[in-house]
C-alpha cells in the first residue's frame, strides 16, 4: 500500500494526496504546532487547577470536642480535611441555652496556605490567614478584625487548646476541649 494512502477497517481506502500540510510527511508542520500547543495547554492546566497544599491542612483538629465549667459549655466540630478544606460550627451556652455559634471552616488559599473563615450567628465571613504552623499547632491572625485577632489551635496529648486576643496577645481567653463521641440514635 502506497505510504499516503490510509485503509479503513471496511475495506476502504482514501488517499491522503493532496491534502497538503495534514498528510502524515508533514512533519514540520506537526512540530510546530506541538511546540504551540502543548506549552499553551501546560499554562492553561496549571491556571484552571488550585494550588495544592504547601501548608498542611490540621487534620489533628477534626473531631467533636467540648468544654464546660459549671453551667458554662462550649463545642466545637471539625471534619477532616477533603479536597483542601475543612468545615466546622462551634457554639456556646450556659445551662440549657446557646449564647452563641460560629459556622467555621478552613479551606486552602491560591497560594495553598490555609485560612481561616469565620461566621458569627450566620453574620458575614471574616478570614483569618495562617500565621504560624505546626505539626500539632496552627495560629491565624487578622490584624483588621474587631476581637479576635489571633487565634491559635494546638494539641496536648488528647485536649484541643484554643488561644483567642488581640494581636499583641493582650486580652487573650484559653480554653481547653476533651474529645467526645459523637451522638448516637
């Protein structure tokens, strides 16, 4: 069979003569585009993905924790993290009743840092950038927000600690959370 002649899988036959640049000796042809494609593709890729984690997510934060002092509670869930974020409520109370509730999540920034989201009673998100990390201790900071500024998790052995204050630690409340079971029906 002529070399420029390409055979169907019914028999037929269709010659590749005369269809200039796309027949299979235009290799030129081909190299140019692929040198035009592929980087244009690579740039594309790399611009449509988000960025991985370079910072660790606090998978050691996932879990159902409380804490309470007399009638005073405290809760805070966290899941673990999943495609680069973690989602959270964290709620407080005295005796029977809610005093008040965050929705929280940490997700991960363009630049694969963590961040931390918070939403209190539902009101309009306020995001804490990581400041410093850990394998058992992460800190977020906002200098712009109202109270908190600083907020930092860390473990000690199986208690969750939680430091919140303004962004010269002045003002700071610690707390510390035991792991619980989660409910069952």
């Amino acid at each position: 069979m002529d070399p420029a002649t390409v055979a169907h899988g019914n028999g037929a036959s269709a010659s590749l003569r005369g269809l200039g640049p796309c027949a299979p000796s235009a290799k030129p042809w081909r190299m140019r585009i692929a040198r035009f494609i592929l980087p244009s593709l690579t740039l594309l890729t790399s611009l449509a993905l988000p960025a991985r984690a370079s910072t660790p997510m606090p998978g050691w934060l996932a879990g159902t924790w409380m804490r309470e002092a007399g009638a005073a509670w405290a809760e805070q869930m966290w899941t673990m993290p999943r495609d680069d974020q973690m989602l959270g409520l964290a709620r407080t109370g005295f005796g029977p009743g809610v005093t008040g509730w965050d929705y929280v999540r940490i997700e991960l920034t363009r630049e694969g840092r963590p961040e931390l989201v918070t939403q209190p009673k539902g009101k309009d998100p306020v995001r804490y950038p990581v400041a410093v990390t850990s394998d058992n201790a992460i800190e977020f900071a906002n200098p712009a927000a109202a109270f908190p500024q600083r907020l930092r998790y860390w473990r000690e052995g199986q208690l969750l600690m939680l430091e919140v204050s303004r962004m010269d630690g002045s003002e700071a409340e610690r707390w510390n959370f035991r792991p619980v079971a989660s409910p069952v029906d």
